[in-house]
C-alpha cells in the first residue's frame, strides 16, 4: 500500500486533528520499545519502572501488547483513525473496548503469524486492552496533555499555514519517513513496493501530530483513514514559564491585562489555555482578545475544533520593540 490514491472530494474534506488516543497508543509502543525519541530520555526514565511493573503484574497485558505492538506494524483495533464527535481520550477509547474479541484475535492472529497463546483466546480481551490504555493515559499522558496539545496545535497552525499558500505539497513537506505528496491525487505514504489504494470517495482522511519518532497509518476501511507524524517542537523546554513583562509604557497604552494577553502571544494559544495563564475569566479573556484583533496585533486561525491566536508583526514589534 505504498500510494494512496485520493479524489478531489476526499482531499477537499482532508484535515489535521489532535487525537489523545493516537498519543497514548504512541506512548505506549515508546514504553514497550524503550525509546521515546530525542529530547524524551527524561520522560522515559520517569515512567518505565512504572510500565514494567505494571505488565509484571498482567501476565495477559505483557503478552497483548507483545502480539499487537510490533515492528512496522500496529494492531489495527489500536490505532482506527478518531471520529468527528469524538472529545475526549475516553470518547476515542470507548471504541476499543467495544471492538469484538474475534476482529480482535484476527488481528494478533494476522501478526503472529502462528496461533495465539491461550491467555489472548478470552471474550474480554477487548476490555483488557482498554484498560492498558487508560492506565498508560493516566500515569503517562494526561499529565503533560496541556503542554502536548499546545505543541500538537502549533504544529497543526503551521502546517495549515504552509497549505493556504503552497498547498498539499507544501503542507506535506518532511511529515514523515517516506512519505510524499506526488501530485494528481496520489500521496505515496511509504516506500514499500505494494499496490495502490484508492480511497472511497466518500473517505475522510486526516493527519495526526504526535509524540512518535517516524510515526505510522492507519485506517477503518473504507471510510476512515489517517496519517500520524512526529509533530514538530517537541524538544521544548517542557516547563512552563511565565510571560515576560510588557514593556511600561504598552501597558498604559493598551492597559496592563490586554498587553499581559498579548505578551503571551508569541506562540499560538487558546481563550481556555490564556484564561488558565493569566487567572482571568474566559469571558474577560475572549473580550481582550476582540480588541487586541480589531487593532491588529492579533492573528486567529482554526486548527481542528479549537482557535488559536498569536501575535502579528505590529504585536511582536509592541512587545518586543526594535532599538
């Protein structure tokens, strides 16, 4: 399956998204391999004593994820691309844990090549599954999703960016390993010698940043496919830091809580993630925001169900003015 081939229609309806899942599964095959990735040594050492003890324990959980987290393959019911109304990493899981033990079986089954243990022949296997992964959310991902989902979303801002002026090639530019968008709706997304896909016109397909050294795809045929990529800005310091002062003399211009909001704007964030920095109500942030766009030097971009805002060359210049 080395070129999907995609109708106007299907790329027209093509969109980045955060998936919390797809960041947890992630996490999981970084802490079955023990190796996260350039800049995630530290996270690795914080959270694999943990994960071994915890499959030390669940004899039925170590052989799971050794049948389903391979090389060069993820277990298909693991990683199926999020839905439109999925919000939360629990919205996404609950389709795991209701995926049916037999489409289950044959996907370890498919992988192994060899029939499986009999401790993976069990009707809960599913539930099991979803259980690992609630537990590898919740010691592991949740806490640092803040900081995650701002990278992940900044990353997505770029690549939009990149799209609305040199389209698909541009956006697509150095995503992954070995993939490339070839032009006349083909996007080659490795380089293996397999025969072409062609999407159903009806598809919907879409590209996930996550925390992942080369990243991977993935679909629920026919209708749902996804490319998931090493987002960009991960090596971040991941503390956070407080927004240096405003200049004196934009405070008294534009008042002390509209230059704190745009101090912060040096990289792309959301009224919710501001409102939490700053202490103020989103209703006081969203109407500081308002201003701070009208005298333009704010930027807004959607970037899946959330927008962000930064700051445009006059802000940058307000905050950080030029000798």
């Amino acid at each position: 399956m080395g070129i999907w081939r995609i109708g106007p229609d299907v790329l027209a309806r093509g969109r980045f998204a955060v998936s919390p899942l797809t960041q947890t599964v992630a996490a999981l095959n970084a802490l079955h391999q023990g190796h996260a990735g350039p800049g995630r040594e530290e996270w690795l050492r914080r959270h694999g004593p943990a994960y071994r003890e915890r499959l030390a324990g669940d004899r039925v959980a170590a052989l799971l994820v050794r049948a389903a987290l391979r090389p060069r393959w993820l277990a298909d019911f693991l990683v199926t691309p999020p839905h439109d109304d999925d919000r939360t990493f629990h919205d996404e899981v609950r389709r795991v844990r209701r995926t049916p033990a037999d489409v289950v079986t044959a996907d370890l089954t498919t992988a192994a090549g060899a029939p499986l243990p009999p401790e993976l022949r069990v009707p809960d296997l599913p539930d099991r599954a979803a259980v690992l992964l609630e537990w590898v959310w919740t010691e592991t991902v949740e806490p640092e999703w803040p900081r995650l989902r701002q990278v992940f979303e900044a990353d997505i801002l770029s690549r939009t960016g990149r799209l609305s002026t040199g389209g698909w090639t541009a956006a697509l530019a150095g995503l992954r390993p070995g993939l490339r968008w070839l032009g006349d709706g083909r996007l080659r997304i490795n380089a293996y010698d397999n025969p072409p896909r062609d999407l159903h016109p009806e598809a919907r397909l879409m590209f996930i940043p996550t925390v992942t050294t080369s990243g991977w795809v993935t679909w629920d045929i026919p209708h749902r496919y996804a490319v998931v990529y090493p987002a960009t800005g991960l090596l971040a310091d991941p503390t956070p830091h407080a927004a240096a002062d405003p200049p004196a003399a934009v405070s008294a211009l534009i008042g002390p809580v509209r230059a704190d909001i745009l101090a912060r704007l040096g990289e792309p964030r959301t009224t919710t993630q501001l409102a939490a920095l700053t202490g103020h109500s989103l209703g006081s942030v969203s109407g500081h925001l308002g201003i701070l766009l009208a005298a333009r030097l704010l930027h807004r971009r959607r970037s899946g169900r959330s927008v962000l805002y930064y700051r445009t060359s006059l802000g940058d210049d307000l905050i950080n003015p030029r000798a």
